[in-house]
C-alpha cells in the first residue's frame, strides 16, 4: 500500500485487512490485490485487464464478506431463478403452439404448467433480490432495514463492480474505462462502511468483555 495515503487511510486498511484475514483470509488476500493493483500498473497488462482484475477482487470481497462475518443470511429460494430458466427451453418445447408474443391485444392463453413455471420463476426472482438487500442490511444496519442509505451505497459500489468484472463480447473504447479516482471511490465506499461494521464489533465485544470482568470482580469467593 501507498506510504503516501493519509495515515487515517493506512490505519484503516490495515484494520480491515485484519479483521478480514480473521475470518477468511482469501477475502484478505483479494482485497489488498486489488489495492496494489490500483497502486500500480504493470507494463505487461492492458488497461481493460487491470479494470477487470481490480473489479472481480473487490466483488467477490463484497459478496463473500456477508457470509465471513458470520451474520444471519437469508435462505436460498430453491429451485433459484438460473436453474429455472435452464428448464426452459425444454417446457417451452413441450407447447410449440404457445404464443407469449402475439400482437393485437387482448389475453392470452397459457397452459397450467407453463403458468405455475412462470409464478415460481417470478416468486425465485423476487425473493433472490430481496435476499441480496436483506443480507446486507444484517451486515450494515442494526434493525436490518433494506432501504438504508448504507445498504444503497453498498449495492451501487458492487454493481460498479461488477460491471467492470466481466470482459463481455465487445471490446472497450479505453477511454470509456472508469478512472483509478473512480475505482478509489467505490473501494472507498467498502472500507468506509466494512470499518463501521467491525468497529461496532470490536466496542460490544470489548463492551461485553467489560461487563464480564466487572461480574467476575464482584463475585465472592465460591461456597467450599
């Protein structure tokens, strides 16, 4: 890491490298990769690639945090909307005179199996979006409220995220590549919210830890 980012900023990546390397080290690993990729930029690797590799790093830290620090997560709806839509082709076969598409107006005619596919994807869809908001609010808030402005500022920097992960079909006009100030925001946006997630951790329990002592002083000596 840069010796020359404010000594607030080294502190607080350090405590964040710690806590992370606590509860899963890879997570550790994957975030000070992407940090000492955004310092550099090796002569040998494109652009798009550093973009990319920074990207997928600080995702996966995003999403594989809610489940290292061991808050409650929702259950997974089964069968998840993915393996539904696998399914698919194959109902759709089975109904070759089904028209979802068909121009005019009006209502149209679905066979009963193909209704209770589409209520089941739609009721898998719903719930997977929930359960990606809800987790995060476990992790940022105390009354795990979906719509707290911490758990929207999670969800727009891991969408940035994953937007520059992925290579996609195309190639990238270079200039249309976020900026390192860019990627420093929404890695900023992580570190500013996972540091207030493991602070309060370390005050309840030095809290709890506190109060034990306390207990333990003021407890006489055990009846013989």
């Amino acid at each position: 890491m840069n010796s020359e980012r404010p000594l607030w900023l080294r502190e607080r990546r350090l405590r964040l490298v710690g806590a992370l390397d606590e509860r899963r080290p890879e997570l550790a690993n994957m975030y000070e990769s992407a940090l000492a990729l955004l310092e550099s930029s090796p002569r040998w690797m494109s652009e798009r690639t550093r973009v990319s590799l920074i990207s997928h790093a600080m995702r996966e830290v995003m999403n594989r945090v809610l489940s290292a620090m061991a808050r409650p997560m929702t259950p997974v709806f089964k069968p998840t909307s993915a393996d539904q839509i696998k399914k698919l082709p194959e109902l759709l076969a089975h109904h070759p005179e089904l028209d979802l598409e068909r121009k005019g107006g009006g209502q149209v005619a679905v066979p009963a199996e193909v209704a209770v596919a589409m209520a089941m994807l739609f009721k898998a869809a719903i719930h997977e979006k929930r359960r990606i908001r809800g987790d995060i609010a476990a992790l940022l808030t105390d009354d795990d409220n979906d719509g707290h402005a911490a758990v929207e500022r999670w969800v727009a920097a891991k969408a940035f995220f994953v937007k520059w992960a992925h290579l996609h079909d195309h190639e990238i006009d270079l200039a249309s590549l976020p900026s390192d100030n860019e990627m420093l925001t929404n890695i900023a946006i992580f570190e500013e919210l996972f540091d207030g997630v493991i602070t309060a951790f370390f005050v309840r329990k030095h809290a709890i830890q506190d109060l034990l002592a306390e207990i333990n002083a003021t407890e006489g000596p055990a009846d013989e």
